[in-house]
C-alpha cells in the first residue's frame, strides 16, 4: 500500500511536471528558456523563513562548525561525498552512464576501504577522474522532463517540481541509500541516516560560503531573485552534463558560491 501511494503521487507530480514542460517556456534541459515561478508569492515567503532560520540557527551552527580543526572539516565533508555516490552511481546508470558508474562504483570502494569510510579521498590520489554528483532530478531532466515550476522549500531551499519529485523518490521511494554496509553486515542505511547526512552536509556546506552568501546578499538588489536565477542556470549545466561553475544554495553538493 505504502508502494502504491508513492507511486501514485510521483506519477502525479511527473504527470503536471511534463504538461508544464510542453508549452514552451519550462523545458530545461531542452530548450533552455525560462522556467516559470508560478508560485512567487507562497516562494518569496517561504524563502524569508529559510533566511530567518538560517540567521537563528544555520548560520551560527555553521560558524561553529568551521571553528573545528581542518582535517575534521576535511574528514566529514570526504565521508558526506563518499556517501552521495549511493546515490549518483544509480543515476549515472539511469543515465547509461555506464563508465562512469564503473569509476564512482570504484572510487566508492577504494575510499571506503582504504580512506577508511570515505575519510580520506584516496581515490583522488591515485588519480581517479574528478566526482560529479547525480541525482533522480538530473535524471528525470536528462529523460526529457521539464523543470516545471520553481518552487522554494522549507528549509531545503531551491527547487523545481522535477526536481522535488526526484527528492520523493529518495526520501519516500525505500531505503534511499541502497544496499550500504554498516557493520559489514549488509545493514541498510535507513531515512533517519539519510536525513541526518543531509543536515551535515548543510552545515558543511554553509560553513564553507558564509563570506559569499553575505556578499551575495549584500550585492543583490533582489536576493530571492539571484538565488533562482543561480540555482536554475546550475541545474541547467548539470542536466546537460557541462562544467557547472554555479552552485546551489541549500543543496550541499556545492563548494563554493559565486557572489559577483
């Protein structure tokens, strides 16, 4: 029953996501044009209270966590992105990225063995290509999905209905970390860890642009409308697998923002 009813509300969401991409205006990953803010009103107000939570709470956890030695900051944010391979390495295979999830599949398993859970990267060491993250909303943009309507969520931030849609299926669609270790024992990694590791990588992630997100705002006439527009060009690039020099805010796959 609990299949039932998230499959049933993911071929919901794809269903407007894919009518709202057909008039033009919404298909990123096709023909590049605007995606619409269909909601702007419900999204400016929402954003407000991320920025309130995050002056409350992200920012000063945030300010306490870079005050943390180096190589701890190091170790955790390694072991964040060892553990997102769970979930780009079915994408690329969703993808036919077939090659590539060979690589990541390998340098998943050298850093979890030799870099000890990820802790050090020693794949990169030894000269593994560099990592790109993917996920089911890069997936559903690569099957042809339009963006559909920008939306701006609690606490998570940007986003799009596609790409809410492929949050659901990591969230809601099983154990979203698959078959993952634990104690060597084939454990699964359950909702509770997945959540608790995109927390950390927040934290991460806002440890390491607390300069740039300041000056953005500080430099933007319209803060809300540079974050949408950030986060859509960089979706844009992702999705047709180019160099992505923008980050996203919220997302914690990003390392450093740009502020100009």
């Amino acid at each position: 029953m609990k299949n039932f009813l998230i499959t049933s509300l993911i071929t919901f969401i794809l269903t407007l996501n894919v009518n709202a991409g057909t008039d033009g205006e919404n298909n990123l990953s096709k023909s590049a044009k605007p995606v619409k803010d269909c909601f702007e009103s419900l999204n400016r107000a929402t954003f407000s209270l991320n920025q309130g939570l995050d002056k409350i709470i992200f920012k000063p956890v945030a300010k306490g966590y870079r005050s943390l030695p180096s190589p701890v900051r190091t170790g955790t944010s390694n072991v964040l992105v060892n553990l997102s391979s769970l979930i780009t390495i079915p994408n690329n295979i969703l993808q036919g990225e077939f090659k590539t999830a060979g690589v990541n599949t390998g340098r998943f398993v050298i850093n979890t063995t030799a870099g000890i859970l990820g802790i050090f990267n020693v794949a990169k060491k030894i000269g593994f290509s560099k990592y790109e993250k993917e996920d089911y909303g890069q997936t559903l943009g690569v099957w042809g999905v339009g963006a559909g309507c920008y939306l701006v969520l609690p606490v998570l931030g940007p986003s799009t209905v596609r790409d809410t849609t492929g949050s659901f299926i990591n969230v809601l669609g099983g154990d979203p970390w698959y078959n993952a270790s634990t104690h060597g024992n084939n454990e699964y990694l359950n909702k509770s860890d997945y959540v608790t590791t995109k927390i950390l990588t927040g934290i991460d992630f806002r440890a390491k642009n607390l300069e740039s997100i300041d000056n953005l705002e500080k430099n933007s006439m319209d803060f809300y409308a540079s974050v949408r527009s950030l986060y859509l060009q960089d979706r844009q690039k992702k999705i047709a697998n180019r160099n992505a020099t923008i980050e996203i805010m919220y997302e914690g796959d990003w390392e450093e923002i740009e502020s100009k």
